[in-house]
C-alpha cells in the first residue's frame, strides 16, 4: 500500500482527505461512518510496526541518542526505561518528528512505519506526527477551551470534511474511558477536570485524529495510584488497536503494561526484551542493577 503520508501535500486539510481516502477498510475512520449507531463501534484500525535503525539525535554537540537500533511490535506496549538523562525522551520524539523542533537539534538514522521512512525525502512532519500521536508527563489540556473543544481542536486542525465532530469526541472520549465522567458538562473548561481525567481528556486528543501509534512519555508521573492504575488499564485497551511505546521511570509500571522493555544507558540501547525477561533474567549486568535499584 502506498502510504498516504509520504504524498506531498499543501495543507493539513488536503492530508486529510489523502489519508481518509487510501485507506484500506480495516483502517477505516470514524468520519466515513454515516450510520449513527455504528459510529460508536470502535473502528478496528491496526497498529503499525516501528523500527529503528542507527538512530543518532543530537542537541547541537550533545550526542542524546547514539546509535538505537530497535523494533517495535505493532499492537504491543514496550517500556522505554532507563536513568534520567539517558535519552528517552529524546528518542521518542524521534519517532514522530518532534525532536527538529528544538532549535540546533537533528537526527540521523532511519525510522520506519511499517516500510516507510518518516525521514524519507518529501514525508511532511505534520503528517508523521497525526499518525503517530503523542501524550506528554503532565496533563496539558488547552486552558481556555472546553472538555470538547479540547478533544475537537486536532480534528478541527486536520479539516473536518466529512467528520460529524460531536460523533468523533464522543467516541474519542468513550475510547480513552472518560466518556462517562463527562457526557453532561462538555462545556465546562478542560482545566476543571482532575489530573488523572485531564491526562485521560489528552488521551482522547490524541485518539480523536486517529493515529496508528501512540507516544507516551511518563504519563503517569503526575497521577495519585488509582488515576495511574486506571491510564494503565486504558493502555491494555488501547494496544488492541495501536502501537504503544511509554516512557517510565516506575519498574512496575513497565512490569504491568509493557509486553516489552527496553532499557537505555548513556544514549544507548543496552537490551530489548519480553518485560519478564528484563526483570527476572537479563542479559546486561548493567540493566541488572538499574532493574534491581542498584543505580538510577
Ligand atoms: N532541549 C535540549 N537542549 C539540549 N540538550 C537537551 C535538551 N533536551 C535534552 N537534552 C539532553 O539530552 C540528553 C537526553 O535527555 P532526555 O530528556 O532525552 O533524557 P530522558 O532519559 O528522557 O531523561 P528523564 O528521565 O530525566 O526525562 C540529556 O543529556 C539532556 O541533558
Ligand atoms: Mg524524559
């Protein structure tokens, strides 16, 4: 299939319709459902693979990133664990193209969905970053916008041709488990929630333009225990129908979402592995000790 994404485009709003239109039915959207009632089903879109190969990121003459080479299984949930500083952060932006943002900084290396290079020549970064959908440490709903505003605004920024908007928030709400907190005040500010509903309300943000691949860094850094168990149980949903990789420093976290590990030292990639694997027998003396609290 070729990749929608890939095609030049002149506006988020022609991607829009490129997307919509070269997908195949199992990837179908929410917007070209016209029956009310099927609208809510849960369109089961797919995951897609990333892989990672000799990803180098840099800020300027810090080197962050260092040589990753990593595949990701679509429709699985991998950790990206490690001391601060190592560079995890750094690296999921990579995967969405947003690390160029910060002024002097570049990537080299390659970066695939599926078979295609989000680095490749013509791909637009705006596109890479509405199929790959990132939720950030701290809930960041926008301030002066309502619960639905919020979750409409990157529905609104793609174009909504064809979109019934109220149908795509509702859905996108119902899909990041929030729907019923807040079906009888979408008009009150976004701001007004609890924490662990305003990273939920994110979630939903994230969800509502239809990304393939969700980028978590520490989601849940800034929730009480319940808020957090609950954004985990949402991440065990959420797998069935994207491709997940989060950011943790809590190795239970790790221990209870991800199907995979991956613990990074220093910009590099020490060991990816079945979670189980990371914890109980790794290969690495050093992801020993990081694991087991030696360091960190
Ligand atoms: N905007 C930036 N400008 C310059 N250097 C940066 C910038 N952001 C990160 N770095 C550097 O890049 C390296 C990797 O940082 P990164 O934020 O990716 O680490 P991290 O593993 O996410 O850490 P933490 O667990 O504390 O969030 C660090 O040396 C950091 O100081
Ligand atoms: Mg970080």
């Amino acid at each position: 299939m070729t990749p929608p994404y890939t095609r030049p485009t002149t506006s988020p709003k022609d991607m829009t319709e490129l997307e919509t239109g070269g997908r195949d039915p199992e990837r179908a959207s929410v917007a070209e459902r016209t029956d009310g009632a099927q609208a809510r089903v849960i369109a089961p879109a797919k995951g897609r693979t990333i892989a990672l190969r000799d990803l180098n990121a840099y800020y300027g003459d810090t080197h962050a990133v260092r040589g990753v080479s990593l595949d990701y299984a679509a429709n699985q949930v991998t950790a990206m664990i490690g001391p601060s500083g190592c560079g995890k952060s750094t690296l999921v932006r990579c995967i969405n193209r947003m690390h160029e943002e910060v002024p002097g900084a570049r990537a080299e290396g390659q970066v695939t969905l599926d078979d295609i290079d989000i680095y490749g020549d013509g791909v637009d970064p705006t596109s890479v970053r509405r199929v790959v959908g990132m939720v950030f440490q701290k809930p960041n709903p926008f301030p002066t916008m309502s619960i639905f505003d919020n979750v409409a605004a990157g529905i609104r920024l793609s174009g909504t041709r064809g979109v019934d908007l109220r149908e795509r928030v509702e859905w996108a709400l119902a899909c990041a488990g929030l729907w019923d907190e807040v079906r009888d005040r979408l008009g009150a500010p976004g701001v007004g929630l609890s924490g662990g509903q305003q990273q939920r309300l994110c979630i939903a943000r994230t969800i509502a333009v239809e990304p393939e691949v969700i980028l978590m860094d520490e989601p849940c850094s800034a929730l009480d225990p319940i808020a957090t168990l609950r954004i985990e149980d949402l991440i065990q949903d959420l797998k069935e129908r994207y491709t997940i990789v989060i950011v943790t420093h809590n190795m239970q976290q790790a221990a209870r979402v991800a199907d995979t590990t991956a613990f990074m030292l220093n910009g590099e990639l020490i060991e990816h592995a079945p979670t189980e694997k990371i914890f109980s027998q790794p290969a690495d003396t050093r992801t020993e000790e990081y694991v087991t609290g030696k360091f960190g």
